[in-house]
C-alpha cells in the first residue's frame, strides 16, 4: 500500500530582488519535507482581478528562486509557492 502525503509549504519564501518589471523570489525546502519533493509549483496573478487565470510555474525539486516577469508597475500581485 502507498500513501501520499502533501508536503508542507516550502520554509522562508522571501523576496530577493525587485525591479520595476520583475521580482525575484527565494525559498528554502521544507523542513521536514514529509518525503520527496518533485516539484515547486510558483502561482501568481494580479489582486483583485476577478477575470483571468493566474499563472502557474513549474519548477524542478533542485531550484530555489524563481524570477516573477512582465509584472506591471503600480499593481499588487499576490505570489504563492507550492511544493
């Protein structure tokens, strides 16, 4: 039998650099992880924004930052990363 677990939050989750176009995201893994850890999943997208899907990254299990782009300038983005 196997069970699967959904890991915890990845720990740390920080900006690292902004820009007026971009952020850059930073994140340390779980700790436990509770198993294996795959893949990060980074999602974003614009607060208050009822239409519209929001963005969804990918990333492999080695990678620790991700560089959030084509943001525009005096909105909020609401970012979140899954692991």
């Amino acid at each position: 039998m196997c069970v699967f677990a959904v890991p915890p939050a990845p720990s740390n989750v920080r900006v690292l650099s902004r820009r007026s176009h971009s952020i850059m995201i930073g994140w340390q893994t779980p700790n436990p992880p509770h198993g294996i850890i795959t893949q990060y999943l980074v999602k974003y997208r614009r607060r208050n924004m009822q239409y519209g899907v929001p963005f969804l990254v990918v990333l492999p299990p080695t990678s620790h930052m991700y560089n959030v782009t084509d943001l525009k300038p005096n909105f909020v983005y609401d970012i979140q990363v899954f692991s």
